[in-house]
C-alpha cells in the first residue's frame, strides 16, 4: 500500500515480511542502542538523571527508513537538541511492510492510551485516523496563515472533514520519465498531452528506435490506483465527489482517461500487454536497459537510472510532469509520510514541540540530505546545498507542485480494493463504461 | 483422579492454541468487528447474509476449487507417475530420491519469485522456448491476461508439491507385499495388469490420504498468489486466501473477514468429508 517501498535502490522486493538485510540492519541498530543505553546509564548517574526526570517523556512511532542515517539519530538529536522533552523512538517494519506498519499503528492508535503519543503515517491512512478520532485536528496550533509553507497537494492530503489531522513531512509522487536522446529524434519537446505523447511513442516504435512506448503500472495492485488518480485527474475527472459521499468513476473524465489507458494497449499498441501485470519494478527494468521511450514511475528510478552498473541509458533520461488531456492539468499521485498526534496523548505540549521539530525546515533539510526523501516544503528545493547533493530532488518542484491526493475518505482501505478489482477489470475486458458503472455503484455502497 | 489432572497441561494448552482461535473466530463472524470503525457489535447472520450475495467471494471460492482440484489431481497422477519410476531398483536410486525432493524444500516465495521469472511475458524461458519452437507466434503474457494467469499459477504448485506426493506414494507403494507382485508374474501377469489389479487397490488408501492431505493444503494457497499476481488481473487469480487476507489485515474488517475465513473452514470440512467417505468405503470394501 505504499509508494515509497521500493525507495532502497535495486533491493529484492521484499512479500510482506522484513527481509533479512532489515532484520540485521535492525539487530545491529538494536545492539548498538543497548550499548549506548548502558553508556548513557553509567553517565548520566550524576546531575543528568536529576534533569531528565522533569522532561516530559514522549514516544515517536514510525516505519523504519534507513539513509545514512536512521529515525533513531534524528529522534536522539532532537533530544540532545533541548532539555524539555524526552522521545522514545517505536520502530516500526520497514515502509516495504507497509501493511505490517499499518496494523501496528491502528493497534496502538485503538487502545487510546496515548502510545505513541507522535506517529508518521501514509499519506492514503489520515482520513481514517482522523474519522477514528485517534489524530488530535492541529489547527490551533498550526492557523491556515502558517500553512504557506507547504505544497498545496499535500496539505489537502493531510486534511479531513476540513480539519488538519496532520503535518506534512516528506513526500514522493508519480512523474513522466523520458529518453532524451530518442526524443531528439522525434521533434525533442516533451509532450504535454496524451495524445502527442502517444504519437509520439508510436513514431519512435515503428522507427525502431525503441520497443515499447510508454510504460505503466496495471498490475491489481495499490499502484495501479495511483496511475488511475493521475489520468483521471489531467483530465478534470475525479474518483469521489468533493464531498466524498459518492463516486464519479463512471462519468465522463474518468471513463475517458481509463479508456486512454486501455487504448495503450488494445489499440496504440505503445505499451505491451504486460503492464497489465506490472507493478513498479517490472516496468522500471526494461526503461532502464533502454527499452522504452517514456513512463511513468515514482523518483527512486531516477538514481538507478543514472547507476552505470544498473543501467544503460545512464545521463540520457529527463523527469517531466505528466501529460494531460486537453483543458485538463497535469496531476501527480502523492504518496509520502506524513506526521500525526496522538489525540489520546497525555503530553500534547510536548508532542507538539517533537511534531514542528520534525517538520522544520532544518530537519526537513537534514532528512533531504540523509535519507534522500523529499521535503514537503517548496522553499527547500531552492537551497544551495539541497541543489548540490541532491540535484534530482531539486528539480522535483515542478512536478511536485501538481501532487494529487488519492480519494480521501475514512473507508479508503475498502474503496482501494474496489478500483483495483474494477479498474483492472475494465483494462482487461476493454468494456470500460460498464465496467466503471459497476465500480460507481460498488464504492458508492462503502462511501455512501 | 490423577490422571485427568496428568491430561490437564495437555488439554489446557491444546485449548489455548487451538480450541479458544476457532471459537473466537466464529465469535467474531457474528459481529461487526472493525479496528477502523471501533465497532464491536453482535449482529447475528449478517455477515453471512452478504457472503451469500457477494460475488466477489463466491469468484474466489470457484477460483479456490478450481485450483484445488486440478492441482491435487495433476500432482496424484504425476506423483504417481514418479513415485512407480522411484520403486524400481535402478543405479543411483538414492540419489534421484533425495534429488526429487528440492522443490519441495524450498520455500514457496522463493519458488513463486522464481515462476516469476521464468514464465515473464519478456525475458521469460517459457516464452523464449516456445517462440523458438514455434510453438506459439509472440510472447504470451502469463500472468497479464485472464487466460492463462490462473493456469501459470497451478503449473507453478505442480512443480512444487509433486514430489511430497511421490514421497508419500513410494512409502504406500512400498508397504504393497512384494510376494503379491511375484505371484500375479508367476501366472503371466505383465506390468499394466499387476499395476492395476495388484498395486493400484491396495495403494487407494494412501492415495485417498495423500490426495485429503494435498486437497487441504491446496485450498489454503496463499503465497504464490499474493506474490505472483496479487489477485489480479481482473481478480481472475484471486483466492479465499488472498481474499480474507485483504478484509482481515488491509481493510481491518475483523467481523466480516472471520465470516470468509469461516467459509473456508466450513468448505475445507467438506472436502475432508468427501475424502473420508470414500476412504471408510475402500476399508470396509477391502475388509
């Protein structure tokens, strides 16, 4: 159910169990934090105990990323940082177990005994957190003139029933990669529409230049939801009303964009039958072995891309925004982490305190630089030493600034299965309007 | 007196693993459970109410006995095939034997992971052998199309679980007297013959217990699914297993995916049935 899963580059996708890479990254991280307790016990036995005990002690629960550093030594840093509050880190599996991590928030979240009191959370679980009552609505402390700071995108993501649930801390988002040396031949403008990038993919195929045209995901799957957002979206459409009471799949936007997608294969013939049962990595494979001209991927290709041992088409690829239709805007799908506050939590002062902390511009920065995720405030993507180490990321706030929430509702978890299953079912059969019609009523009875 | 408390750690931890697991999911198949919603209610039949006029669990139930069916009978015959092959005294025997055996070791995520390359609608063995045999005239995508995913999936099993059949077969093949064989040669019997009116009815227990134990197995398919295709395309591989999977942990739905897992419980008891009545036929038939 994530989109940042495959962020470890070329690692094997690992089947909803913590790989054994992660199992002793986690032992040694494990020891490692009993070494330094017990040196810290055998220091802090003097005038640092004394001061800790009137620090308000917290927990920060999290899917376990691993950069060049972990979520252990920002918590440890932020720590040090002051003397008024003492975080606890829960490490939570990896984001590649993302239903794991899911199951293991909802537990805690559910026994309402304010542990965690700070947690991170996929953009795609807020509104049911928030329609839960288990995420404590931050407007006080954080008014609408405070917001500025953020990408749009990912500020309605982060809000449900028109309260903020939660403060947006880093992100990721669906975007068009394209082989510019190909392009060169074939006119050298990124297309901006579907239908020139299709024409487009169709003329370098049949020139023999590449084999496929265009790459996707259509596999029955969470991602095949987030490349349905998209085409949806650049076209006007929508998959919930705004209210998010009812569906519009099965209107004219959405069928259209769908039936755009279909067309790739049946008719276009840009995109080989396969998509159907590809998720990220197998459409990611053949791009970077030089085999296809455009696709639509999240930005962990990117450094693949340029990997010399990984890839053949190492400085030939450009990352635009995605197509559109006519009179539509180019949309992407958000997907990221994002932070919340336990509404049970007995500390909320200084769960507030870790939450901004967090979410702060520096350690946004750090974050940028350690772990290679991008930040959610648009400002950063200006800084000089963000432009230097991560260029890639730099060069994202285009396409970031078209970041689309998936449907926000409490029942997500339901309407996604439903979109696989019909979508799919709809790019198999051809039979789109029908087969939208049957969604329509499907996610109407789960919203509704 | 004692022995009863003698029996009681055995009891008590059999009820805890076993016993109370059953009674709680049945439990909660009669309430609307939900982590999401902080539901908790009892709600009587309901929830079967909707199993019985959900289509997408009535798809995944044909999908399930269409997969256990054809799995256990292509392993049986196969199993049989191999297990007959491995009877025989022949050099190297000892090593066939152990060599059979691999599939069966791996783990299925290893095997599913493996299936997935090589049937890959690109780069895939499978296709590049059977364009070059001219065979077929372009890729075919196995697990892309409504067509062939499932049937990718059951050759994959196939592969996996033949030889536990084989295994179990030999030792039944084994017990047959080989006085019984030496006798039916003696009055002219050829191999056919000896194999079907000699070895074959007095292995059909074992087949009958081999083929219970691979048709429960069968309908508990869970890994190769959820690795290969997810359920898709177009819930075309989607299996009561992959299926109360997604109720249970993705949509947190407790109450309702208790009642699917239930029905698969209630389904598998069936099949057992089946299986049992045949075998206490062939007992009393052989007694």
């Amino acid at each position: 159910m994530t989109d940042m899963k495959k962020r470890p580059t070329a690692a094997p996708k690992p089947v909803g169990h913590v790989t054994i890479a992660d199992r002793r990254q986690f032992l040694i991280g494990s020891a490692g934090l009993l070494g330094a307790a017990a040196f810290g016990a055998g220091t802090s036995l003097g005038i640092g105990r004394a001061r800790a005990q009137s620090r308000a002690e917290i927990s920060f629960a999290s899917a376990a990323f691993f950069g060049k550093e972990t979520f252990g030594d920002l918590i440890k840093a932020f720590n040090e940082s002051q003397d008024r509050v003492l975080v606890k880190n829960i490490e939570l599996p990896p984001p590649s177990s993302s239903t794991e991590v899911y199951q293991g928030l909802v537990q805690q979240l559910a026994r309402r005994t304010g542990t965690p009191d700070v947690f991170s959370q996929d953009v795609i679980w807020i509104a049911g957190f928030a329609a839960a009552g288990w995420a404590l609505p931050l407007d006080e402390y954080f008014p609408a003139d405070k917001r500025g700071a953020y990408f749009t995108g990912t500020l309605n993501a982060c809000t449900y029933g028109g309260k903020l649930t939660a403060l947006p801390w880093f992100m990721d988002s669906g975007m068009f990669y394209y082989r510019k040396d190909v392009l060169e031949k074939h006119g050298g403008k990124v297309p901006e529409t579907w239908a020139d990038m299709a024409t487009i993919a169709a003329a370098a195929q049949k020139a023999g230049d590449i084999d496929f045209g265009y790459l996707w995901q259509g596999k029955q799957a969470e991602v095949l939801v987030c490349d349905a957002v998209e085409i949806i979206t650049s076209n006007n459409g929508a998959i919930l009303a705004p209210d998010g009471k009812s569906s519009l799949i099965n209107q004219k936007g959405a069928v259209e964009a769908i039936q755009f997608l279909h067309d790739t294969i049946a008719t276009g013939k840009i995109s080989p039958q396969d998509v159907l049962s590809w998720d990220e990595e197998p459409s990611r494979q053949p791009f970077t072995s030089g085999k296809a001209m455009f696709m639509r991927n999240w930005s962990y290709v990117y450094p693949i891309a340029q990997d010399a041992k990984a890839s053949q088409v190492v400085d030939k690829v450009g990352v635009a925004p995605l197509p559109s239709f006519p009179g539509g805007k180019s949309s992407a799908c958000l997907g990221g982490y994002q932070l919340g506050v336990n509404a049970n939590s007995k500390q909320r002062e200084a769960a507030i305190e870790l939450l901004t902390w967090l979410s702060s511009t520096e350690t946004q920065h750090r974050i940028a630089l350690n772990f290679g995720l991008a930040p959610t405030r648009p400002a950063l993507f200006q800084d000089a030493q963000i432009k230097k180490e991560q260029p890639f990321m730099a060069s994202l706030e285009k396409v970031f600034t078209g970041a689309t929430a998936r449907p926000i509702t409490p029942e997500y978890a339901k309407v996604t299965l439903a979109l696989q299953s019909g979508i799919s079912k709809a790019l198999v059969s051809g039979n789109v309007q029908a087969e939208m019609d049957a969604l329509a009523a499907q996610i109407d009875k789960i919203v509704g | 007196m004692w022995a009863l408390l003698l029996l009681t750690p055995a009891f008590v931890s059999l009820a805890s693993v076993s016993f109370y697991p059953i009674v709680n999911g049945l439990y909660l198949s009669l309430t609307n459970t939900s982590l999401i919603t902080q539901e908790q209610g009892f709600t009587g039949f309901s929830n079967y109410v909707e199993l019985w006029g959900d289509p997408q669990f009535w798809n995944a139930w044909w999908h399930t006995m269409w997969f256990t069916a054809a799995s256990t009978v292509l392993e049986t015959v196969i199993g049989l095939g191999m297990a007959l092959i491995l009877c025989e005294a022949f050099k190297g025997r000892g090593l066939v034997r152990a060599a059979m055996l691999v599939p069966w070791a791996m783990p299925t995520v290893v095997t599913s992971k493996m299936f997935g390359w090589l049937f890959d609608g690109q780069n895939g063995i499978i296709n590049y052998i059977l364009l070059h045999a001219g065979l077929i005239d372009q890729n075919v995508n196995w697990y892309g199309s409504t067509d062939t995913a499932m049937i990718t999936i059951i050759i994959a099993d196939v592969w996996k679980t033949t030889p536990f059949m084989a295994l179990l077969l030999l030792t039944g093949l084994q017990t047959v007297p080989n006085s019984l064989i030496e006798a039916a040669r003696m009055d002219g019997a050829k191999g056919w013959i000896t194999f079907w009116y000699i070895r074959l009815p007095l292995l059909m227990p074992t087949l009958l217990i081999a083929g219970l134990f691979r048709a429960l197995d069968a309908f508990r398919v869970f890994d190769l699914v959820y690795v290969l295709t997810g359920g898709g395309p177009a819930d075309s591989t989607e299996t009561l297993s992959t299926l109360s999977y997604k109720v249970l942990f993705s949509t947190l739905q407790f109450g309702y995916g208790s009642a699917v897992s239930t029905a698969m419980f209630v389904t598998e008891g069936l099949i057992a049935l089946v299986f049992c009545l045949y075998l206490v036929r062939q007992i009393r038939r052989a007694g």
